[in-house]
C-alpha cells in the first residue's frame, strides 16, 4: 500500500473525497487529512507519504510551498494539485515542481481522480521496481568486492608473497595503506554460529547482515576502519594506529567495537566477540598477526558472550582431564538413569568450572566429551533405554563445530535433557517395566555381588517368573547380562585408570581373582593385563 496525504482548506471536499474514492481497492493507504499546509508539513516530517494530494490556495502554507518543503525531504514524492485557480501562473509553478497531476475543483468528480490514482500508482510500481533492481544489483557489486577482499586476505595468510609492489597496491585499493600506516588487528566472531546460522536459514544470508550492520557502524567512526569478511563464523577489523601521546587507539578501537557489537545485537540478535591482535605494519607481520589471532583457539574458546580481549598467550593441557574421566562419567550415568533433571545443569556447570581452572584446551575439552556421549549412548543401548537419531557421525560433527565453552554448556544441558526425555518415553513404553527396572538396577549397583534373587526381591517378583522373563524380554539370561555390563565396566577402569586387576576385581564384586581374570577372557579374548597393554 502507497501512503496518501490530502490537504485541502475546504473541509468538505476533504470529506467527499475521503469517503468516496476507494483508496485501499486502488492500492492506497489515507494515511492524513490536514485543512493547512502546515499542519500536513509537521505530520509529513513524521510520516512522509508516497502521495501528496493538495490545494494550492491554503492559509499558512500553501499547496505549491508545502509541496517544494516536502519534495526537500523526499524528491520522489508524487504529487497531485487540486486548485479551484485555472490561472496559467499556478499551473506554471505546480510543472515547474515537477507536479504529476493539475485537477480543477470546480469540475473534479470521483472518476476523474481514480483515474489519476491509477497513472500514478502505475508510476509508482515502475520505480519500485526500479529500486528494487537497483539494490539487487547494488548487493551483488557489494558481495562481489567482500568476495575479492575475503579471497586476498586469505592469500595473504595462507600462500606466500611473491610480488610485494602488487600486494601493497592490492591492499591499498581495500583501503590499508600499508606503506605509511600502521593498523590494530581485531578477530570477530560470532558466539553460537549453529544457533545464528539456522535462524538465517543460510550461512550466506547471516554473513551478508552481518557485514551490512558492521559497515554502517564504521562508516560513521573519525578512525576509518577497515572491514574484511573471512570465513563464515569469522571477520577482520583493521584500525589505524597513531601513537601519539594524545590519541588512546586501543580505546578507541575498542569502544567502536562495542558499538558494533551493540548493534550486532540489536538489529540480528547475535552475538559478536572480539579478540584484538598486535600493531602490524608490512605483509608479513599482517600474514603472522592474523595467523596468531586464528590459531587462537583456547582462548576464544573460554571467552564469553559479546566479549573484547586482547590476545593473550597462555598454556593450555590436555592430559588432566582424563584423570577425571572415570569419575564424570559414573556421575552422568546415575543421574541419566535416575532421571534426576535437577542434577544436570549443576553437573554440568561443575564440569565447565573444572574446565575453566584446569586449564584444559579446547581440544581436549571436545574429545573427553565426545567420548563421554557416545560411551553413554553405548550403555544406554545396552540397557535398552536408548532411541535417538543422534548418529556417531552427528555426535561427532556437532560437537566438534562448538567454538566456545558457553556453547558447549548449552549443548550439554539440551543433550541430557534429550537423552533423559528419551529414557523416560522408553520406560513408560515398555510393556515389561519390570525388566526395565532391573536393568536399571544392575546398572546403579554394577560395582558389588548382584544375584538373580536380589533383583527379583526388589521388584517383588517370584525368582523363576523373573529368570524367565528376564531371557524372553531381553534375549540373554540375567546372569549373562551382568557378567557382560561387568566385563564393560572391567575393560573401562583398566582404560581410564591404573588400578591393578586385584582391585578392579573387587571393586565389581569378584571375590577370586583367577575367576574374574576366567571370565575377562572367556568373554573378551585376552587376559585384563593384556587388553591394558593393548590400548597402552
């Protein structure tokens, strides 16, 4: 819809026309009615219409000055005049503004303005359209040059530079004057990308709003920074740096980060961190700064949500944390099984902590909670508590593509709180809750003596009744099930930890050695000590 103003001094033309033309069937919007120039010159700077229809003859303000104000603020204001004056002089003035229709009062009837309505909507459509083609092609010039900017910074830091004159003429067309100024290095990132990605449906239309609202922003910055696209989740500031006495730069650059980030937030709901490099000054300190900011990736790891740091050096360890892998992942079993969904978030909150002051890399981080998931999914399978579409391959991508510890905070609470909902569903479903709740119970008390008739007694239910649907339901005898769920539990504590055989033996109720070690081999093919030496 087209927004229409009518002015007109006398009131009851202003109601015939209001109430006779059919302005939304010809596609327009009666947006105001104004008796004055003035009045319709105050609300047109609020509201501007498509279409100013008006009298020339006004108190205040007349229909050829408020048309000149208004065409001052919007040159593409179509404009229609209604005059009861058929003197050449008015009509002069309304084609020297360019006026698109001239229509006496004294004759006017409904027709005759419909008729106008649609000349001028038939205008207004074409321009539009125009517009339109004109923003499309005006993006497509404007992804294509973020194209070419994106692929020379990426030569930069990937290939080598063979031809220094041509690479400083390259950079300089982008805007870093490389030979006479130096520049501040800042890494942008955006926190949650799968999240921000699917709520853009493309990682290309998220890219391209993205650049649009950081370019508004430095436009308007006295520092003239410069904007370069680089990956999907990632993009390039570069500030000018001035070292002068007077001139903070880094405060600078970072209070126009801010401002972005602000604004990133406001207008596309994501969010935006920052990770500030060295001064750089020639090719090579470029390709090495912006090198140093991408390999980066403990400390991006641990930044936080619209977060600005300065690129720290640091250690980072990988080895502690499967230490406590035995431990974590008992925790997480019990809670699964126990349903207990007020547990995971402290759990989980717990676990990140332990992140936090262990400092343990990124890295390593990922691989220990992989593995926790995908050793749960197994031994929930096994107890047939488990139906999920998260496949190994799916664990593993999603996982891996968290570039932060909030991410992965968020990713851990939603993923148990699946899993539980999974393990619930399964439970109620089941027309044999009894089995459910045996193989529950074996798993809660896998670590001491568990025999046929104490599980049967828990369950109040008769130890044959229960052997022989045990088997049918499960396919496997009981005794059977738990040699196999103690035999896992055996070949985990000799994986994770360095506890001899006689302790694990009894930690899962074993109380002869020789029989565990029978057993061990009977159902895995080497002895304890040797499946040790084999993952060693």
């Amino acid at each position: 819809m087209y927004k229409v103003m009518l002015v007109d001094d006398d009131y009851p033309v202003l109601e015939f026309l209001s109430e006779t033309i059919e302005w939304n069937r010809l596609g327009f919007e009666l947006i105001s009615v104004h008796e004055n120039g003035e009045s319709a010159l105050q609300h047109a700077l609020q509201q501007m219409p498509n279409l100013l229809i008006t009298d020339i003859g006004m108190p205040k303000l007349n229909g050829i000055e408020l048309t000149r104000r208004l065409r001052e603020q919007d040159d593409s204001l179509q404009v229609c005049v209604l005059t009861c004056h058929n003197e050449f002089e008015f009509a002069q003035q309304a084609l020297k503004l360019n006026v698109q229709d001239y229509l006496l009062k004294d004759t006017l009837n409904p027709e005759d303005l419909t008729a106008v309505l649609k000349r001028i909507k038939a205008k207004l459509d074409a321009e539009q359209q125009k517009k339109e083609k004109e923003l499309h092609l005006q993006q497509i010039v404007e992804r294509n040059k973020e194209s070419i900017k994106r692929d020379f910074l990426r030569k930069t830091i990937y290939q080598s530079i063979y031809h220094a004159k041509e690479w400083y003429e390259e950079a300089s067309s982008f805007g870093l004057h490389l030979q006479k100024q130096l520049y501040i290095p800042v890494l942008c990132f955006i926190q949650d990308y799968r999240l921000a990605k699917d709520a853009y449906q493309s990682a290309d239309v998220l890219s391209f709003s993205l650049q649009n609202v950081i370019l508004e922003i430095l436009e308007r910055e006295e520092m003239n920074p410069v904007y370069f696209s680089f990956e999907s989740k990632e993009s390039f500031i570069f500030f000018p740096y001035k070292p002068t006495l007077k001139s903070d730069c880094f405060g600078n650059a970072a209070e126009c980060l801010r401002k972005v980030q602000r604004a990133v937030a406001h207008h596309l709901h994501v969010s935006l961190s920052m990770m500030i490099g060295d001064v750089f000054h020639n090719e090579q300190s470029l390709k090495h700064e912006l090198g140093t900011l991408l390999m980066n990736t403990n400390q991006r790891f641990y930044m936080g949500k619209d977060a600005i740091e300065k690129k720290r050096t640091e250690t980072y360890f990988a080895d502690k944390i499967f230490s406590w892998y035995e431990e974590a992942s008992t925790e997480v079993r019990q809670l699964i099984l126990e349903r207990n969904e007020e547990r995971v978030g402290p759990t989980v909150k717990g676990w990140i902590q332990y992140f936090k002051e262990q400092h343990i890399s990124s890295d390593a981080v990922k691989d220990w909670v992989l593995k926790l998931v995908l050793d749960l999914k197994v031994k929930l399978k096994a107890l047939q508590f488990f139906e999920t579409t998260y496949t190994m391959e799916v664990l593993h991508e999603e996982i891996l593509n968290i570039d932060s510890l909030n991410e992965l905070s968020d990713w851990l609470n939603s993923y148990f709180q699946t899993v539980m909902h999974s393990v619930a569903k399964i439970t109620a479903g089941s027309r044999r809750r009894e089995v459910m709740e045996a193989c529950k119970y074996v798993s809660m008390h896998l670590e001491r003596k568990i025999s046929l008739d104490e599980v049967a007694s828990y369950l109040y239910l008769n130890p044959s009744y229960f052997s022989r649907l045990f088997k049918k339901e499960v396919g496997e005898t009981f005794v059977e099930y738990v040699t196999k769920l103690k035999i896992n539990r055996a070949k985990e504590l000799l994986e994770h930890t360095i506890e001899p055989v006689g302790k694990i033996c009894e930690r899962l109720g074993y109380d002869n050695q020789s029989y565990f070690i029978k057993v061990f081999k009977n159902n895995v093919g080497v002895t304890p000590m040797e499946f040790r030496g084999q993952i060693s």
